[in-house]
C-alpha cells in the first residue's frame, strides 16, 4: 500500500495498543514504525530491474522485523520501566505496528518477500489496490480523532472498520472468481496461470489475467455484474522473446518477480534494436508504467545490458480511462472492454461485442 496508508495503519495501531498510557505519542510512533519499511525505497542499486525487484525484500521480512520487534521491546522495557508498560504490551506494539506493514503489502498486485531472505517468490494475493481510500479513510478518520481528544477508541474503531473493508474484498473477489471458474473451465484454462486483483480504487470492478502460452487473457468483472458471463479477450504475450530474456540476469530476476505474467517485444531505442520486457501484472492494460530493456541486438545475436533502464511508458489517456471504469464499477453497460486502450498490433481475438 501507499505510505501514507501504512503509517496510518500503524498510528491506529499504536493508539489502540498504547493510547490509554502514551496517549498522542502512541499514535506518532505508531505511524513511524507503520511506515518505517518503506524507507528501503532510498536504496539505489544501480538498476533499475534490481531497484523493482529489491524494494518490499529485506525491510519487509517477517523474519527481519520480528528480530527488530525484540530488540525494540527489550529497549523500551529498560528505558521506561516507570509507565507501566510490561514488555508483552511493548512486543504487541512494536510486533503489530512493524510486521502488519507487510502483511498489508502482501494483499496488493506487486508481492512483498515475507520470507526474505529464504528466496521464495514474492507472495501477492491481491485484494486491495496500491491505493484504496475506503480502505485508508477509517484509519485516518481514527487517528485524527486520536489526536484532537488523546482518545483510543478512535484508532480502534478506524481499525475494525479497515479490517472489515478486507473481508467484504475478501468476499468479492471469491465471488467474480466464481463467476471467472466456468469460463475457464470451456476453454481448458482451469489449470492456467491467473492474476485476480481489483481495479484501481475500488474492490466492486476486478481485473483478471489468465497466461496461455504464447498469449494471454484480459476480462473484467463486477460485482454488480450479476449473472453477466465475463468476456475474455486475447493478447499476445511475445513469449518466442522469452528465451532471449532468460539469457539475461536481469531478465531472470524478473521472471523470479513477476512469473508468467510478462510481455515480451523489439522495441527501437537510440537507434538499436531493444529487447523490452513488460509487467503486464502492475497498472492497467494500455498503461503498463514497468517496462525495461534487457538485451541489444548486434549482428551476432542479442547481448544483455550490463545496466537495465525503465523505460517510459507509451502515451495514453489516463483520465479518461478512469473515467470509464468508474462508469463500469457501476454497471456491465456500456460495455468496456480492455481492448480498446491496447495497441491493436498486440490484440489477438476479441469478442463481437467489444
């Protein structure tokens, strides 16, 4: 999630654990703490598939934090025994404010490494966009109540509601995957690598992305759809590019990242063939910002870049894309298809109604 949202997660966190003996101090270093993982996004490795694929790594391990949790509490415990706060009050607090921050990161699109540093695959399991202000505006609400009376009930409720806003996600994506499960299962997909996540700002539109080999599939579905089939429509993937890709360290680190769910094209750039791998999990399709180079093409074949850059992404109406899919949270109709934002030269079939 954003930092604004993890600190705010981690202030309500703080007033409810603490606020009865810290007061507004709870709640400040509660919102310190919330976000203080983030801050690995100052590190700069001097590449940019390294810089994507390294940030939610070690400053987001369960591992890392939990030993940094300890430490903290036995700090706390000795520097100010006078307020009567035991050290499993202390551990509540440090451990709550610390390692929720990945826990909430895990339930967005770009994966966070909770088991850093053991290299398992990020974990991702999507329920909530990068930015949702119906997940954060409880917290916010909570902790201003916090500090304009030095209440905790405040930070207590913005919590329950927060927590309450998952399970609805919770319940709406099971119900457009339920609704996904048959479409797949008439085109022999039920086995195929798939991607469920919310649209941006909203849990009520999803997004799905379904990988077939060489191609992939793109459908939206609302909840307020109601008994509406989903539509799938096909895009290529370049994947005859992926070899060429896996040849590269970086391309490798970006399959580790992101799986099956990367487009693979020959772009030209400063005048040289270019290899470009794309993330097709993060943004929207037609407005997928992680995009970098990976090789160069000479006459003997392709090289892979010592230094990868991210690449900008291609124009594109942002606002009026928006515009859209608000009017689509709402209603099947008109239909909005995801076709019409891609470049035609990727889109292999669409349905007769888009």
């Amino acid at each position: 999630m954003d930092s604004m949202t993890q600190a705010a997660l981690g202030a309500a966190i703080g007033g409810t654990v603490l606020g009865g003996r810290l007061g507004r101090k709870a709640v400040l270093l509660g919102a310190a703490l919330g976000t203080l993982p983030d801050l690995d996004v100052m590190i700069d490795y001097g590449d940019a598939v390294a810089n994507v694929t390294r940030h939610r790594g070690f400053s987001h391990s369960l591992f890392v934090l939990a030993g940094l949790a300890a430490a903290l509490t036995l700090l706390a415990a000795r520097l100010a025994p006078a307020r009567d706060i035991g050290p499993g009050r202390w551990g509540a607090f440090f451990g709550l404010c610390l390692m929720t921050h990945p826990l909430l990161d895990a339930l967005t699109t770009y994966g966070t490494q909770l088991w850093w540093p053991l290299g398992a695959r990020p974990i991702a399991e999507p329920l909530v966009f990068i930015i949702d202000p119906l997940y954060s505006l409880p917290l916010l609400v909570g902790i201003a109540v916090a500090l304009a009376t030095g209440r905790r009930r405040g930070p207590a409720w913005g919590l329950a509601l927060s927590c309450a806003y998952l399970v609805f996600a919770l319940g709406a994506k099971t119900l457009v995957e339920s609704r996904l499960a048959p479409v797949l299962a008439e085109r022999g997909l039920e086995e195929a690598p798939r991607l469920v996540q919310p649209t941006p700002f909203n849990t009520l539109l999803w997004r799905a992305t379904v990988v077939e080999g060489d191609r992939y599939h793109e459908t939206l579905i609302g909840v307020l759809d109601g008994d509406r089939a989903p539509l799938l429509e096909s895009y290529a993937r370049g994947a005859h590019l992926e070899r060429v890709a896996l040849d590269a360290p970086a391309g490798r680190r970006l399959d580790w990242f992101a799986g099956p769910f990367l487009r693979y094209e020959s772009e030209t750039y400063d005048g040289r063939e270019t290899l470009v791998a794309t993330d097709l999990r993060l943004g929207f399709p037609g407005f997928h910002p992680f995009r970098y180079d990976l090789a160069r093409r000479q006459d003997d074949g392709w090289h892979p870049l010592a230094r990868t850059v991210q690449l900008p992404s291609p124009p594109g109406d942002n606002r009026a894309a928006l515009a859209r899919l608000g009017a689509r949270i709402l209603s099947p109709e008109p239909m909005l298809c995801t076709s019409h934002f891609v470049p035609r030269r990727w889109i292999v079939s669409v349905p007769g109604q888009c």
